[in-house]
C-alpha cells in the first residue's frame, strides 16, 4: 500500500470515528451499537457492513465530508439502523430491490425523526417529502410495511431506481 493511499486510509477512519464520536454524544443510548463495528477499508463499492465491521470507500468517506460533515454522520447512522433493526434477515422469497429501498426509507423516517443537526443534511427536505408521501397510506413506517406498500404502488424495479 503506498504512503498516499495509507494517509487516505487514516484521514477516513478519523472522520468516521468522528462521526461515531458526534452521534455517540446525541444517541448515548445507542453506545453498544454505535461502538460495535471495526473499520475497514475497501476500494470497491462505498459504504457497507457485513454486520461485524464497517466497510469504507476511504475516498468517498472523505469526498462526502468535503461536501458537508453531516453526510459521514447520516450514513454511520444509517447503516448501524438497518443493524438494529436486522434488516439484513430478510425473508427470500422478497424482491431485494423493494426490501432494501423499504429499509432505506424506514431507516431514513427514523433519522429524520430524531432531528439531529449533526446528522442533517440538504436532502433532508427531499427524503422528508417522499417519506411523508409513504405516511399517508402507511400507518407504522416498518420495512415490512413498506415494502408491501412499494410492492402495491410502484410498478416495477425502474420505479424503485428512480
């Protein structure tokens, strides 16, 4: 590995241990799961997690940082969420496309719902119109309810692309 790539490495890990850091002191009732994950670094793919670590583009970590330091925040978040919520079970027979778009949006509800400046970011507005969109027809945003919403209203997998 070259000194660069190492640098890059280290600068990405101090952002998203930053970002635990930040969220550690907004959410200290989450601590187990905020602390559970060992970073690692990947070069392919972005932002991920096998459940045990957190995998990381280290130049995406730090290209979102650049942009504004809430995103590393909003996707630590996001990702140790769909970990609390064990998202990542999912029943086979799902169409994945429609479950992971569900989990996102039951994920993403439940940050908007803690309003956590740290974690806000400029799409907030965006997100927070679609989900009110889902609200109307779905009492309780759970994944599962969702997705079953999903599956009702949008037609195929371009819809959930989109």
């Amino acid at each position: 590995m070259s000194e660069k790539q190492e640098k890059l490495n280290k600068l990405a890990k101090d952002v998203l241990l930053l970002s635990r850091n930040t969220l550690l002191v907004n959410l200290r009732f989450l601590d187990a799961a905020l602390s559970r994950f060992e970073l690692f670094p990947i070069e392919e793919s972005s932002f991920l997690t096998d459940g045990k670590h957190i995998l990381y583009n280290p130049e995406h970590v730090l290209k979102n940082y650049r942009i504004a330091k809430e995103i590393p925040v909003r996707h630590y978040l996001h990702i140790v969420l769909h970990c609390v919520f064990r998202h990542m079970y999912m029943n086979p027979s799902l169409n994945r496309a429609y479950w992971d778009f569900a989990c996102d949006i039951a994920v993403e509800h439940v940050i908007s719902d803690l309003e956590i400046k740290a974690a806000t970011t400029k799409l907030e507005a965006q997100k927070k119109q679609y989900i009110d969109l889902v609200k109307k027809s779905v009492k309780h945003l759970t994944a599962e309810k969702i997705y079953h919403f999903l599956r009702e209203n949008v037609p195929n997998e371009e819809g959930v692309e989109k």
